[in-house]
C-alpha cells in the first residue's frame, strides 16, 4: 500500500519539474542544456531523501492553509 503512494508521489514530481524545469536548484539547472530536462529531473528526484521528497510534494501540491490529521 505505501509503495503505491510513494510511486505515486514519485511520478508527480516527476512530472511537475518536467513542466516546471525552472524550479529545479541551481546545481542541477545549470546541466539542463548538456544533459537534457528528462536527466536532471531524474537525478534530482533519485537524490532525494524520503522525506526530502515528501517535504517537496508537501510543499508543491498541498495548500497551506489545508491541515493534515494524522
């Protein structure tokens, strides 16, 4: 059940740095024009911690002003 959820949260990053190139940090933006959009999302997103990415999906696609009971 939580590999499906964090696949899921995987491919939605994925996709929002795919169209959102520009948010990427500097270190790997500066590669975009050498190594291509699809590489440097990928390597962003593999060095990601777990709750590196789950801060940035957090950050990215919940509202601040929405509250989540745990």
């Amino acid at each position: 059940g939580e590999e499906i959820k964090a696949d899921a949260m995987l491919v939605q990053l994925f996709e929002y740095y795919m169209e959102h190139p520009d948010q990427l940090p500097p270190l790997y933006a500066a590669n975009l024009t050498e190594d291509g959009e699809m590489r440097c999302v990928a390597d962003y997103i593999a060095g990601m911690t777990d709750n590196y990415a789950v801060d940035k999906y957090t950050e990215i696609f919940i509202p601040t002003g929405w509250h989540v009971r745990g």
